[in-house]
C-alpha cells in the first residue's frame, strides 16, 4: 500500500503534466529604467531639489549669480561667510565681505562652494574632496550655498560617476558626497529635524553660462 507521501507527490506530479510547462517572458534590457523628465534639464534639477527642501536661483552668468547672493545674504541676514574658492572668491571680491579660511570652524554660518556636478533626476549635488573647498565646508556651517552652472548638469547619477571617472582618469578622489536636500533626521519619534548632520538651508545659484 502506498504511503500518504507517496501518494501526495503522485498527486503533485500528475497535476504538473496536466498544466504543462510554463514559458516566463525575458525582461526587456534594452528600456529605460528611468522616466523621462518632463522638462528641461535644468528646470527638472530645480523641480527636484526643491521638493526636498532645497532653492533653486536661475540666472544668467556668475556676475548675476553673485547679485543674487548678496540679495540672499540680505533676506536671510547672513553672516560668517567662508568660500575657499579661487574664481568665487575673485567674483565675490568687494561684493560681499567672506573669509577666506576655515580657521575658526566652530563659527563658520555659511559655506559657499562650487560643485562637481548636479543631478536632475535627484535634485542633488555632487561634490568630491577634489575640490579646492575640500572636505568640510559643505559640511560644518549651518547654510550651503552652491554656485554652479549648466554645464555641470546630467541627467542621472550614474552619469555623474562616468563623468567623474573621465575627469579624473588617474585616481578618483578620496571622498565623493552627493548632497541630496537639506540635511535631515526623524530618527527620534519620527520629529523631522533639519541640521541634524549638515546645513540646515541649502540654495543653489545655477547659471546658464559656464564660469
């Protein structure tokens, strides 16, 4: 006689013939993983960023860029500024009183920086330890202006890394951040805290004309 087993996998198999065999489509490779954006580049990176908390300023060149940042340092009484930036700070010179050190960290209110790149699809910025602002000054103050241009614009993060990787075809830098929003935490009974781990404001002045 057989065993409640036997006849139990008998069952299974007989039902398996009866359905046959079943034919699961190949995934198509070759379609976008990403949608597409429903505006321009640019307009598409100040859309995403600022749903996360971030502000986008328009402009023309890096001289209408800094005459936005002074009306930006009157709205928003801004003080302490520190930009380590050699062709920030020769456009900032004798438009907007900064330093040019970091060596008094601890009172450091407004850190200004150029960019790597900006990333549309994420609303983000790309830095990296390359850069003359090096590792901290996008980290310690309480605000982070950006001053960038179009040409640093790409659509996905994964094309900032391959651009990333032919400007610097040698060795990477040591330290990439991509800077997505305002910093932020709910960590603690889900209470959203801004500043927790980074600025607490984040602006972008995004000129069209490359600096």
């Amino acid at each position: 006689m057989s065993s409640s087993k036997e006849k139990i996998l008998k069952r299974l198999t007989e039902a398996q013939k009866s359905r046959g065999g079943q034919i699961t489509p190949l995934p198509d490779f070759q379609a976008p993983i990403y949608l597409p954006f429903e505006s321009e580049i640019a307009e598409s990176f100040k859309t995403n960023l600022e749903l996360i908390g971030g502000q986008v300023f328009r402009v023309k060149d890096i001289n209408e860029a800094v005459a936005e940042l002074k009306k930006l340092a009157d709205a928003e009484k801004l003080t302490n500024i520190v930009c380590l930036h050699p062709e920030l700070q020769t456009a900032l010179s004798g438009e907007l009183e900064f330093a040019s050190s970091m060596d008094d960290l601890q009172h450091i209110g407004v850190g200004i920086t150029t960019c790597e790149f900006l990333v549309a699809h994420l609303g983000s910025i790309l830095v990296s330890s390359a850069s003359e602002t090096g590792r901290r000054l996008h980290v310690f103050p309480e605000i982070h202006v950006v001053i960038a241009h179009s040409g640093q614009l790409v659509n996905y993060l994964d094309d900032a890394l391959e651009q990333l990787e032919k400007k610097y075809p040698e060795q990477l830098p040591s330290m990439m951040t991509n800077i997505t929003g305002p910093s932020r935490t709910a960590d603690i009974e889900k209470t959203l805290v801004m500043g927790m781990h980074g600025p607490k404001k984040l602006f972008v002045l995004l000129a069209d004309e490359p600096f």
